[in-house]
C-alpha cells in the first residue's frame, strides 16, 4: 500500500539472481539476416537442410577469411539466420568454403548478409525511464543474442543453459565415465529499477571427453579386453549412439556410432573404391590403415566401430575415437550415490 514499505520499520537485505546491466543509450546494434545456400544442389535436388552447428562453422570460416571487414568479436549470432554487429558489415555476396577433414572434398556456399534494422538504444531507454509504453523486443532480443555470444562459443551449450569446461569450473566426477558440470542460464529482463540480467544455476551429468577404450574401461565394472564378447551387450549399451571424433586424420567431423562390426578388427575387410570402380577384392583394415594412414592397429582382437551413416559402412578401429564433449548423462539412469551427488551440487 505505501509504494513497496517505505514505511516499514524493518528493512531486510535479500541476495537475488538479478544483477543491473548498463548500457550507452547512444549505441546501435546493426541487425543483419543471413542468407545461406549450397552452391551444388544435392543429389535428389531436395534443398539441403543445415544445421545450426553448420550455419555457426560457415558464419566462423566466412569471418576468418575477412577480418578486416568482417571482425568476428565484433559480432553475435543467434545460431540460425541472425547476426548482431556492433560495427557495419558489407552488404554482399559471399563464397565459403568448408572441409571437414583431409582428403574430403570442400563444399562451397553461397552467404549473403543484408541489413535488416538498426537497432538504436535510446528506444530501450526511453521504455526502462516509462517515456515509451510498448515494449522494444526486437532491441531486447538482440541485446540477448549478444550477451549469449561468449558463452555460446566457449561452453556446451544444452538448450539454453551453458556449462563452461575449461577452468574456473564447477565438475564433480561422478565414476563410471561420467562427470558432474555446474552451468547457468542468463536473460535480460526489464524492471521498474531498469535492466537486469536474471542468472540461473543448472548442473548436468555428461559422459566424459575421452578416449573410447578408456570410456569401456570406466563404464563397465570388471571390464577387459580379452572377455569383449562376454560384454558386448554392455558395450553396445554404453557405446551405440554417442558421437566420435576420430585421431588418425585431421578431421573435424563428429560421427555417431551406429553399431559394432560383428567381427574382430583382425578379419574386418570392405571393398575399396580403385580409381572410379569398385575394385572386386576386398581389402583388410589392419592393412588399409598401414598403409594409408602409415597406423598399426595395436587392439586386433576386438571388434571395430561402424560409423557410417544410413547403409554406408565406416568401420573406424576403437583407438582411434574418443568420445565428442559435451554428450548428456540422463540422470534417471545414474546410479544412487551419483543422483545424490548431482543433487547436492544442484542445492
């Protein structure tokens, strides 16, 4: 009744998650869309679907290759069709081209950036001081597409919380493969006491980033190489469906693991594509990666991972892939000392 008990007697301190933020009125963010498109049509002439990680590789390759016009931290990218600069960029067409790895063949995009509006500050302030009635979104949503740029290329991003892996950081190992990590969720927020930045606390179990062979050896109790076959089952259980990168090329593709080969990497052999046609004898494994990728095969006895996509094989020896970051643990699935764990951090 008295405007929020400016008449109180008492007056009681309170620690909030909401922090102020300040801003120079007199800025412009420079609001672009972002036009991406292969320059060779797939193959079913079905337009190519990309990926935000797509869309986010091409935005980083195109501003590396031009960082006097295009100066990459000057800029925020919401992930899909929008980038916020702070400085103007050219309105143009561009050529990019990305490879995901040694002896794979690049692909070329066509990226075509165009003003949309100009975002100007006074408008946000004139709302935050009560002289404008409508609330700017469009100025609210860019603000918050920058102040999510730093983390967003520098943590794991799961939804819209981010979970920093480099120090400073809050991690707990959880055994068996898996590790506790401390994250937040931030947005801005407009208040009667101007804009605030509101900070949440998350924590998230996540597989460990390591090596495949050291994972089983975490993961599954009693684990060894010569009983493979007894443990399959568990092994396909804990593997099947995680993301790899692989060691014995320079690649920065991730690939899923879709099954394991039901034979040992000792008698693995595929059909190699000799110069146009396929060449009718199979090759082996062990050989094909002495001598193409100068490698020996140290674990012969136990089976590869196949990480091929739809009907194609990839078959990939277990000590060549380590295991990508950031993949969620589901905590339904952790185990009582583990569940409690997570929960103490998350209070």
């Amino acid at each position: 009744p008295d405007n929020g008990g400016t008449l109180a007697i008492l007056t009681s301190r309170l620690r909030v998650n909401h922090f102020p933020v300040k801003f120079d009125p007199e800025s412009i963010i420079m609001h672009y869309s972002v036009g991406v498109k292969p320059k060779v049509s797939s193959k079913f002439g079905q337009p190519q679907k990309l990926s935000n990680s797509d869309l986010s590789m091409i935005r980083e390759k195109l501003f590396s290759d031009d960082p006097e016009r295009l100066p990459l931290e000057m800029t925020a990218h919401d992930g899909a069709k929008n980038i916020y600069s702070a400085v103007q960029l050219p309105e143009e067409t561009f050529t990019v081209e990305i490879s995901e790895g040694e002896n794979e063949k690049a692909i070329s995009y066509s990226v075509t950036l165009t003003l949309v509006n100009k975002l100007r500050l006074c408008k946000l302030m004139d709302y935050l001081s009560g002289h404008n009635l409508s609330i700017p979104r469009d100025i609210l949503q860019g603000m918050d597409v920058v102040v999510k740029e730093n983390p967003a290329r520098r943590a794991v991003s799961v939804g819209r919380h981010f979970y920093p892996t480099n120090p400073p950081v809050i991690m707990k190992d959880l055994h068996h493969g898996i590790i506790a990590i401390g994250g937040f969720q931030h947005s801005l927020k407009p208040t009667s006491q101007g804009l605030s930045l509101c900070v949440d606390y998350s924590v998230l179990a996540f597989r460990k980033q390591m090596s495949v062979l050291d994972f089983l050896h975490e993961r599954i109790d009693n684990f060894k190489l010569d009983e493979f076959e007894k443990l399959r089952k568990f092994i396909e259980e804990a593997l099947i469906g995680l993301k790899v990168n692989v060691t014995h090329r320079k690649c920065n593709r991730k690939y899923i693991i879709s099954r394991l080969t039901p034979m040992i990497t000792r008698y693995v052999t595929f059909p190699i594509d000799n110069t146009g046609g396929w060449n009718s004898n199979d090759v082996s494994l062990i050989t094909f990666f002495k001598e193409k990728y100068g490698k020996d095969i140290v674990y012969k006895d136990i089976p590869c991972l196949d990480l091929g996509k739809d009907r194609k094989k990839n078959y990939v020896p277990m000590e060549f892939c380590v295991l990508v970051e950031g993949q969620r643990y589901p905590k339904e699935r952790l185990d009582g000392i583990s569940a409690n764990t997570l929960k103490a951090m998350s209070l």
